[in-house]
C-alpha cells in the first residue's frame, strides 16, 4: 500500500524516515513546486509523465509554476537509483557525460546485462568500470536528491513494489542502478547538511530549552564534528543552550543539529520542567541560603516542608522520541513534535 500528499504536511526528511523505520521497497516521486528561488539544480525533470498521477489539489495557479519530477527508489529501507524522466537514460547519460564508454558500446553492454542485476555491478564484473567510478557516479545521483530537500512546497506519491519487483507496470531500474545504496535517514543527514534555507523547518526545530537523550549506544553514521559534540553532551539534563553556550556555537546552528540527530532517530528531545528562558546555566545556580532560610529548614519537621526542597518531588521530564514504538503518546505536549506526521501516516495511510 502506497501514499501521496502534501510537501507542507509530510517533509522530505520525515518521508524518509519513514521509510527507513518500516524498510520500504518502492519508488518515491517528489513533485515539487519550483519558483525563481528553487535551484537550478532541481529544474531538471520533464513534463509528467503517463504513469504518475497529480493530486486533484494541484489547480491552474499551481500548474503556472514549473513542475519537476525526480523518482526515488528504494529496496528495504535503502536508497538504491534515481531517476528524472520516464525513458530512464540517466545513469547511461552520466557514463557516457563522463567520457568513460562511447554511447554505443554503454548500450550493447546495457543489452547483454542479466535481468534483475545492477549495471553498475556488471559493469563492474566486465572490467569495464572501476569501484570508485560508480561509487562517483552514486554521488552525483545523491546530489541530485539533496537538492530536493531544499523544497518545501510541492506533492509526493510512494508506490510500493511487491515481492516480484512489480506493481501498476512498476519495474525495478536495474539498468538505473550502480550497486550502491544508503540508509535513507543517512541521505538526510547528508541533506540537511547541505540546506541553506531553513524557513520550511523553522517550526520543526527542537526548543533551546529542551534537552537531548540519546538512543542509540554506538552511531551508524559518520558524524561531522558539531554533530559528534552534541551526541556527547546528550544527557537529559543539559539544554541546547546550554550546550551552545560551552560549544562557543549559535544557538541556530545547535537547533539544525540537533535536528539532524533527531530525524535521524540518534536522539530524542527532552522537556525539562523549569525553563532557562534562555539563560545558560552559570547563570542559574542557585542563590546561597540566607541565615533565616536555614534557621527555617532547622526547625522542619520534614524535609518536604523545607523551600529548598520544594521541588524535590517534582515530575519527571517529558520526552518527545524520533523512534514512534517508544513512549508515544505520553504528554499532550508531544503535539508539536516532528514525528506526530510519522506516526499519523504510520496508522492511517501505510
């Protein structure tokens, strides 16, 4: 069972790590609305294509705009090809680009290929192309799709493929295929890296005065540095500001990171009961006690009624997880995570 929908309800990043948590196997085509602020870079697809339907929701102020189309598929969770046009040249078209093989013998080569086998890998098998050669060409490809992350407007449709690779006259590209693959949330950390216009997940980041508890014991993915730092300090106790504060880093740029931790499923963000209103914490400590203040906590009876104590018994901190089996649902306060869109598709559409 497939979905579509909007750019605006479901981003990239939360397609992706959705599709990454339930291992799908498809093809996901993004539709995005360009304008003169999309890079160029996007522009790239042609007029839609016969086996791709738009939304109803498009109208004729929608279909003013340039429409592009970029296809991307997955097997179990992985990102595997893409492609940006129905006739499927691409991977032909960047070997020959290259000045590696001439056109002719790239399609006889093409023609001699096993059926249900990568032409990256048999191309490899014949001597004809070097592991590093489609290892590049899997790069430029990935390029491509974090550009697309940059995208906030436009429509999606995941189309899943059934056990013998077919569904709706859907077939595997294999001749579109280097060999390659990667986790689809290590895509996005790589996208996100690469975002320079932040406004379409403004609303998505996590609060500076929120804290990080992590989920995972050892990182699957190669984190850069401010990443690293942050994966560290997680602690649930320690604030992003507070974090930004001993990193000696913008308070933006700990929110984007910590974003990229979370939709990537290394963290979770944590609530913590008293705001800082963004205050670092040596500005926090508490005042020393006053001779009144002690001579009262003297003569309590129980530690309880002492006002140093007085939050002693205070609850214990909400959690917003990125992974939706845990504690989902616990707080109301989990309305505006960034993963109530995952676990709403999840249920009702996947």
């Amino acid at each position: 069972m497939g979905m579509s929908g909007s750019l605006e309800t479901v981003s990239l990043p939360e397609l992706f790590r959705l599709i990454d948590l339930s291992t799908k196997t498809g093809r996901l085509t993004v539709q995005p609305l360009v304008d003169e602020n999309t890079p160029c870079a996007i522009r790239v697809g042609k007029a839609r294509p016969r086996d791709v339907a738009l939304p109803k929701e498009i109208g004729s102020a929608a279909a003013q705009k340039t429409i592009a189309l970029c296809y991307i598929w997955f097997e179990k969770g992985r990102l595997v090809a893409i492609t940006d046009d129905a006739n499927r040249q691409r991977l032909i078209d960047l070997i020959e680009n290259r000045g590696w093989l001439g056109r002719r013998v790239i399609e006889k080569l093409a023609d001699l290929c096993p059926a249900e086998y990568p032409f990256g890998l048999y191309l490899k098998t014949m001597g004809v192309l070097k592991a590093e050669q489609l290892q590049l060409l899997f790069q430029m490809n990935l390029h491509q799709v974090y550009k697309l992350f940059e995208v906030t407007s436009g429509w999606f449709m995941f189309e899943v493929l059934s056990s013998d690779k077919t569904t709706n006259n859907l077939a595997t590209p294999w001749l579109e295929m280097t060999g390659n693959s990667m986790r689809a949330t290590e895509v996005t950390l790589f996208a996100l890296r690469l975002v320079k216009n932040w406004t379409g997940f403004f609303d998505k980041l996590p609060d500076l005065n929120s804290a990080l508890r992590p989920l995972v014991r050892q990182v699957p993915f190669r984190l850069d540095t401010q990443e690293l730092e942050l994966w560290q300090l997680a602690d649930e106790i320690t604030s992003l500001d507070e974090m930004a504060f001993k990193l000696k880093r913008a308070s933006d740029s700990i929110q984007k990171t910590a974003f990229r931790l979370i939709i990537t499923g290394l963290v979770e963000e944590v609530f913590q009961d008293l705001p800082t209103n963004g205050m670092p914490a040596q500005f926090l400590q508490p005042k020393p006690l006053s001779p009144a203040v002690i001579a009262q906590e003297a003569a309590s009876k129980t530690i309880g009624q002492s006002p140093r104590y007085a939050n002693a018994n205070r609850e214990k901190p909400v959690t917003i997880s990125a992974n939706p089996d845990s504690n989902f649902g616990k707080s109301p306060d989990t309305s505006g995570s960034i993963i109530k869109n995952l676990i709403s598709f999840l249920r009702n559409k996947w």
